[in-house]
C-alpha cells in the first residue's frame, strides 16, 4: 500500500514539471519562470524606447525655437504701410488739397501777386506760379469738399474737390505727390464733371388711414410746439412709455402741419409730416420792426412713428424722412 501510494504520487506530475518534488536543483524549465531571460534582445528594446524619446524631445525643442524665431520675425515686422511711405497717406492728402483748393479757386486781378504768392507753397520751384490762369476775370469760392480720392501709388494721387464756385457746382482733380510726409501739387488741376442731378423712382402713394389722419391732425401740433421749445416736461405728455426725444431748443416756432401721409396698420404707425417752421431772423435792430412783421417760414419733413395707446396717439420717435427707395 505504502509502495502504490508513493507511486501513485510519482504518476500525478504534470507534463510540464522538469524534477518530482523535492528536487533541489530545478531543471531549465523552472530557471525560466523564475528569473526571466534578459539577454540582448531587451537591451535593444530599451535603447530603442530611449531613442524615440529623445527624438520626440528634439522634435518639440526644435518646433519650439522654430516658434520662437517666427514671433519674433512676427513682433519685429516692419511698422504699418503709412509709417513706412509705402502707403498714400489719403487723410493728409484730402486736407492738403482742401487747403490748395481755397486759393487755386480764387482769383482776382488786383490780388493776382498775392495769389502767385499763395499758390507757390504748394507747387514745385521753378512751375508757373498762376497754374495757367492769366490774370484777367474775377471767380469766387463759395464752399468746397473732398469728394473721392484715387490713389494711384504710394506717392501719388488725384484728390477731387466738390466745390461750389460763383454759384455753380464743379469738381476739380487735384494731383497730388507725397515723399516721406512731404506734399507737392504735382501738376495743373483739372476740371470735370459735377454729379448729375438724378431723378427719383416714382413710389406707389399708401393706402392711407384718414382716421388716423383727422386724429394726429389735431394732437400733433401741441406736440410740435413743445418739441420747438425744447421743453422736456411738456414733450414728456406726448411721447409714449421708455421713448427720448430732444427739443430744438427754441431755434424755431411751430406755425402749422401742412400734411401728414399715414398708412393702414396696426397699433404702431409710421408716419410722414410737413411741418411749417417760422424763423427767428438775426437781423439788427434798426430793421427788426420790418423784418418781424413777416418771418421766415420754412417747411420741413419728418418721419414719425406713433403708438395707439387707448384713443390717443403717443410719439415714439421723431427724424429726418428717409431716401426714397431706388429699383434694386
């Protein structure tokens, strides 16, 4: 029994043991499990893990400084166009051509010396000093300002006054030279053509609300006069709630409603209104009796929007009418 048991025992090793029991020198098989094999092949996998560390850190490093270089070719970038004269400088231009035009376009025979005089500031030495003018007939400015500017390079351009001159509208091209904020007049002006006068789209008459008419015909006068006045607490009745409306401060004096155009809609209307306005006249005393006798009267437009609030009419806002609207 003894015998069949320690061989029974003997049989129970599994194919994977090297030695029975007991055996004080493992086999090859019990070596590997318990020291893992470190030869050469895990050395390489750890250098090679250490190589491509180290390339990503000198990749990031080299991304870095690359950054770096970048910003600072970014930040130290040359100043701005206008600094640098590479650039029309278009403001300073406009106003040096404003100033030139109020002399070019004056002339007088008793001041021609004056104006040569003038003129040569703005030319370059050695040009006519009357830019073609010969010296005889008399031309006014009345009014004069910069319509458009065509820049043709960082040093030149033609400015174009919009000038009114003995009651005619012109507009003139100035040339213009600039080198590094400096400004010549760089050759004759010329003359061209004014804006032509359009002609406005007829617009389809509203259907308009003659309720509403008859209702604001009679409550927008006193609101009229409190708006010329300027008087804030009595402008407060009329407008309606969370709405700010200045006064003109007394400048002028409501005389009447010559019309007001008023559209079917809801609650909220906007509405168009001619207003008569008398003028207070500056003249001086001695004609002040004559002159009061019949003030100036002129007629203005307004675009108004109203709001209904139970059976009155309350101002919302009050402007100037808007263009009318063109084909698209």
């Amino acid at each position: 029994m003894v015998r069949r048991a320690t061989l029974d025992r003997d049989t129970s090793w599994s194919a994977d043991d090297d030695a029975p029991p007991g055996d004080p020198s493992p086999g090859p098989g019990r070596r590997a499990a318990a020291r893992p094999w470190r030869g050469s092949g895990g050395r390489w996998g750890v250098w090679t893990l250490r190589a491509v560390a180290w390339a990503v850190l000198l990749l990031i490093g080299y991304r870095g400084v690359t950054a770096i270089f970048e910003g600072q070719r970014t930040t130290n970038s040359p100043a701005p166009a206008t600094a640098r004269g590479t650039t029309f400088p278009v403001t300073l231009a406009e106003a040096y051509a404003l100033d030139f035009g109020s002399v070019y376009l004056n002339h007088i025979p008793a001041s021609a010396a004056r104006r040569a005089s003038m003129l040569s500031a703005y030319l370059p030495p050695g040009g006519d000093p009357q830019l073609g003018w010969n010296g005889a007939g008399i031309q006014r400015l009345q009014s004069e300002q910069v319509a458009s500017i065509d820049v043709r390079g960082p040093h030149s351009a033609v400015v174009y006054l919009l000038a009114q001159v003995d009651d005619q509208l012109i507009e003139l091209g100035v040339p213009i030279y600039t080198s590094e904020g400096s400004m010549v007049v760089s050759g004759q002006p010329a003359q061209v053509a004014a804006p032509a006068r359009a002609v406005l789209p007829q617009a389809s008459p509203p259907n308009p609300d003659q309720q509403v008419i008859t209702a604001l015909q009679s409550q927008l006068p006193p609101f009229f006069r409190a708006y010329a006045s300027g008087d804030q607490n009595t402008l407060g009745r009329f407008l309606a709630s969370g709405a700010r409306v200045s006064g003109l401060g007394g400048t002028v004096t409501f005389k009447s409603i010559q019309s007001i155009t008023a559209a079917v809609g809801g609650a909220t209307r906007h509405v168009t209104v001619v207003v008569a306005w008398s003028i207070a006249s500056s003249a001086t005393s001695a004609h002040a009796a004559a002159i009061a006798a019949s003030p100036a009267t002129v007629l203005m437009t307004y675009r108004m929007t109203v709001v209904r609030q139970g059976t009155s009419w309350y101002v919302q806002s009050i402007g100037a009418a808007p263009p009318v609207a063109g084909p698209p």
